[in-house]
C-alpha cells in the first residue's frame, strides 16, 4: 500500500493518491497541527471519506509515538524536537497533560452513512485501531423483553435500567468479560447486535465500554451536538478531534439540538402520570402505617408531587388563556415563553443570550403544540467548542457558498478548502431541459400537478431518456407527493409501462432525502433526471420565523436570507 509524506506525517493510502486528494489530507493535517477548525469541501466521488480517515489516523499514530516517547522519559530539547514539530505539539508546558492522543469522533446523519464509512476504512492500513460504534437501546438492546417493537424508547430505558439496577440482565452482566471480544474486529450496528447475540453480551453497554479506549468513535450529530445526549452517553470531548461528515446538515441539526415543543397532549400525559405515581405513594405510606416495612428510599415525597402536579395544572390553564390561535398559527418574540411561564409560577434564571433562541411559535393542531425554537446554529457550535475539544473539522460534498456557512455556524474556521472534482469535463454530460417532447415547458411549480398534459410531458421526458442511458437511472422528485401523483396519473395514461418496458436495466424513482445516505456506484447510476428543487415551503411559520431572524441580521451579511433560503 503506497505511503506518502504529507506535512511531515507518513500516511498509508489505499493506492496512488489524486493531487486533489493529496490537498484535501494536508488542510485535515494542518487542522490537527495547529489545532484549528476547518471547513473542507471535496465534491462526492472524489474519496473524501478515505482521505479524512488516513490523514486523521496517521497523525494520530505519530502523535501516539511522540508521547510514547515522552513516556520513555525523553524531552522535546533531547532529540525529540523534529517529531513534535510534525505533530504540531512544540509547546513545552504541561507534558503530563498530554500523555493522551486525541481521540477522532467521527460524526454523521445517520447510521446508514456511518456503516459506509466504517466500510471505508476496512479498505485502509489502519483497521488495528480501536473503534467504537454509538448507539441507542432500540438499535443496540438484545434482551427480549426489553427489545420487544411494541415498546417505546422511554419503556425501554426504564426497563433497562430496572434490570441493570437489580442485576437481573444476564447480558449486561458479561460485559466486563467479555467487553474484548465485541471490540476485535471493525463493524457497524448490526455487526454488533449479532455479535451480541452470539456472546450473550449486551452491545449497548459494550459500545459505552469500548469508547473508553477508542481510538476513534462513530456516532450520529445529535450524540455530540445535543448537550443533553452528550451528558446522558457520558461523552466527554476535552482534547478530541470531532468530525463532521456530509455537514451541509449540521447548521439545521444544531437547531434542533437547541429548540424545544410542547404539546397540550404531554402536560395532560404528565398530569396522569403525577396523578397515578401519587395513588402509589399514598399506598405505600399506608402499608408503612399498617406495619409493613418500608425500607426503601424515596427520591420525592408526597408534598413535591403535589406541588408538581400544582404547576403542570397552572402551565396548561395558562396554555388555553394566552395562546388563541388562527388556523395558521401565531409567532411570538423569543422573550414570550418568559411570560407565559411566569404566569403558571415558573421563573427561569436565563444564563445564554435571549438572542440566542428567537421565537415562540404556536400551530392550530390537535393537540395543541408549543414550538420554542432556536434560529442561531451557533448555539450549538459554540457549546462544542466550550468542551475543550482539539479541533473541528467540517466536510461535504456541497457548502458552497462558504460566507453563508461562518456566518451561520459562529466559529472561527481557520483552514478551508474547496476542492474542485476528480474526473474531467469530458466524462460527464449535464444539461438543463427547458421543454418536454410535445414543446410544453417543463416547471415544478405547485400549479403543474395536476396538469394532465404537463405531468405526460414529464413522463416522455422519462421515457426518451430512459432509451439513451445504459446503466441505471436515477429520477428524483422534490417530494413525496409530487412524485405519487405523477406515478399514478402515468398508470392510469399508460406512460408508466411504456417506461418500464424500454428501460431493460434499473430505473428508480425517489425524492432528494434518498440520495444522501444510499451509495449508487458504477452502473447502478449512469444517468440523473433531477426534477425540481426541494425549498422548504415558503410560508412554513419555521421557515417565516428563520427569515424574519435572518433579516434582523442583513446588516452583518448582505443577502444573507437568500442565501440561506436557496442553499
């Protein structure tokens, strides 16, 4: 497997690296050096998956021999110096606070995207380090009771716990035996689960075992972006390189991460729940006067019920006073939620700038549901940041414009990158069709679908494409929607047989949300129709809230609303 030198680390490649890809692993290297965030974009099919993982691993194998050195009771002024300059750790002080390398966390979507990358990586020289794959109790948990679909993720956490606490889950038990055995060889979630199976171990608590000692970590966003994830998973970030693949999503994840609803439906769940678990306390209190003892320790009493009970009913009479909504909703400043608990006796000491959560909206649902969303990204990053960790690096295929994405995300971004793609103009052929077959323009625009004439033309822009393209062809839709209403009204004018009777190799239809996370390689995509573009709807009140934001900031970056709106 060629080795090649870059900033000073050898790195092992799977095979002769592209200029292009030699770049994109000395901005991952500089990164790591000097301990500064950056924001890489390689476009899809150029191995930017590959070179983030060998440059990433490679420096952490010179970092590991440079404190090994340090071990050994050498210093940086006895011959050690070149080594630290290599590994970007010139500074002196402190050297028993680096008796660590960082730890990679390499963070995506969705565990779909994560199996592709761990599959990567068997590709490489560096499948020895040791690997941990985060999950949750529905993808992870083995035991039957526990495991059973019907139960939700809440029924399962408590049932998990009970058995934990009681010594009562035999695979629980085997971890700390047999801990080793899950963590040998590379695999993704189902690996582990079967695994599991065959170890009679639990792969959950395995998982949370085996990041201790990890060299790198595969988790989805929300593990590092949710600071309450992070504290539930016991995920600590100080020194630790954090990766995050395909993050043309992270600015909407961060959001998430930072935003909260509140439905009528769960203060009345609450209300039940409180209600029951006090019947409960009272009959234990009885049995305990009747001269049963009652030995256990409680964490609450009887008052605190009361008193929470007490609120929850105050909050949803405050509910129904404050918040009459119209058919679409109503927003509200950010400050509102201060209020309207304020009014339900709740006061909160707000530490954060209110700024950093701007609007309160309600929709006209059954039942009826507070949003409390967050329109600053940054919030989250920043959060990250504060943890202490070595650097951050971001990497898609698309974040273009890169101006819109700083300003978004908050953080200093120091080293960038935008590569241009690996094969030449002349392998690829791409085309805007204005007009279908029958002269008809060719929109995507709401008005059209139901257009008989206009969904057909569509159709036998399909068909006469399907007749060019050899291998696979890929045909993505904006929406669900769009795309069942067209399939149907080709059925029913017998447009659909005729495409599939002149298509001989795959044609798949799909909307935009499939095409991350699914690898069609080589023959299984040699053609795309991209109808359409999937904006989000214009008058969604998120949508309206985040403009409304974003306007308020036009100052700092000019066009920064549409700039956010179209990419």
């Amino acid at each position: 497997m060629p080795e090649i030198e870059i900033r000073g680390i050898p790195v092992k490649f799977p095979y002769e690296p592209y200029e292009l890809q030699k770049e994109y692993m000395s901005k991952v290297i500089e990164c790591l050096q000097t301990g500064k965030n950056g924001l890489l974009e390689s476009p899809t099919g150029t191995g930017k998956t590959l070179c983030l993982l060998c440059a990433t691993l490679a420096w952490q194998m010179a970092k590991k021999a440079s404190i090994q050195a340090q071990r050994l009771g050498f210093n940086p002024d006895s011959g050690l110096s070149s080594l630290e300059f290599i590994t970007g750790d010139n500074n002196t002080t402190k050297w028993e606070d680096k008796f660590r390398a960082p730890r990679a966390l390499y963070s995506s979507r969705t565990h779909s995207q994560l199996n592709q990358v761990l599959q990567e990586l068997q590709k490489t020289e560096y499948t020895h380090v040791k690997v941990s794959t985060l999950g949750s109790r529905d993808q992870l948990c083995i035991h039957p009771d526990v495991s059973n679909p019907n139960n939700s993720g809440a029924v399962k956490k408590a049932m998990c716990r009970a058995l934990v606490s009681n010594r009562s889950c035999k695979y629980y038990e085997e971890v700390s035996t047999k801990v080793i055995d899950l963590g040998i060889e590379i695999g993704d979630i189902e690996d582990l689960v079967k695994k599991g199976k065959k170890k009679k171990c639990c792969p959950y608590f395995a998982t949370k075992e085996l990041q201790k000692n990890a060299d790198v970590i595969f988790l989805p966003y929300n593990y590092l972006l949710d600071q309450r994830i992070r504290k539930t998973q016991e995920i600590e970030l100080n020194n630790d390189i954090i990766i995050l693949d395909e993050a043309h999503n992270v600015e909407k994840i961060c959001e998430e991460a930072a935003s909260v609803s509140i439905a009528s439906s769960d203060l009345a769940l609450c209300i039940t729940e409180v209600t029951s678990v006090m019947e409960m306390v009272v009959r234990d209190e009885d049995m305990a006067f009747g001269g049963l003892d009652d030995t256990s320790s409680k964490d609450f009493t009887k008052e605190d019920l009361m008193m929470l009970k007490g609120l929850l009913l105050e909050m949803e009479k405050t509910f129904d006073e404050h918040l009459k909504l119209s058919e679409e909703g109503k927003s509200y400043d950010g400050a509102y939620i201060f209020a309207i608990l304020g009014h339900a006796g709740v006061f909160i000491c707000v530490e954060e700038s209110k700024e950093k959560r701007k609007k309160i909206v309600t929709s006209k649902s059954t039942p009826k549901v507070v949003h409390f969303w967050c329109f600053n990204s940054g919030f989250a990053m920043k959060s990250l940041v504060s943890t202490g960790v070595h650097s951050i690096i971001l990497t898609s295929g698309t974040l273009t414009p890169f101006s819109a994405v700083i300003n978004e995300l908050g953080i200093p971004l120091d080293v960038q990158l935008q590569n241009p793609h690996v094969i030449d103009k002349e392998q690829i052929c791409v085309h805007v069709i204005k007009k279908g077959p029958n002269g008809k323009e060719l929109k995507s625009v709401y008005a059209t679908r139901d257009d008989t004439e206009h969904v057909n033309n569509l159709a036998s822009t399909v068909l006469n494409t399907a007749g060019i393209v050899p291998g696979g062809l890929l045909v993505f839709f904006p929406s669900f929607a769009m795309m069942e209403k067209c399939m149907t009204m080709w059925v029913e004018a017998g447009m659909w047989s005729k495409i599939i009777e002149k298509k001989k190799s795959s044609l798949s239809f799909l909307v935009f949300k499939v095409s991350e996370g699914l690898d069609f390689s080589n023959r299984k995509a040699r053609g795309v129709i991209i109808f359409g573009v999937p904006y989000s709807p214009f008058k969604d009140l998120r949508i309206v809230g985040k403009k409304q934001y974003l306007d308020g900031k036009k100052k700092q970056v000019k066009q920064l609303t549409r700039l956010w709106y179209i990419f």
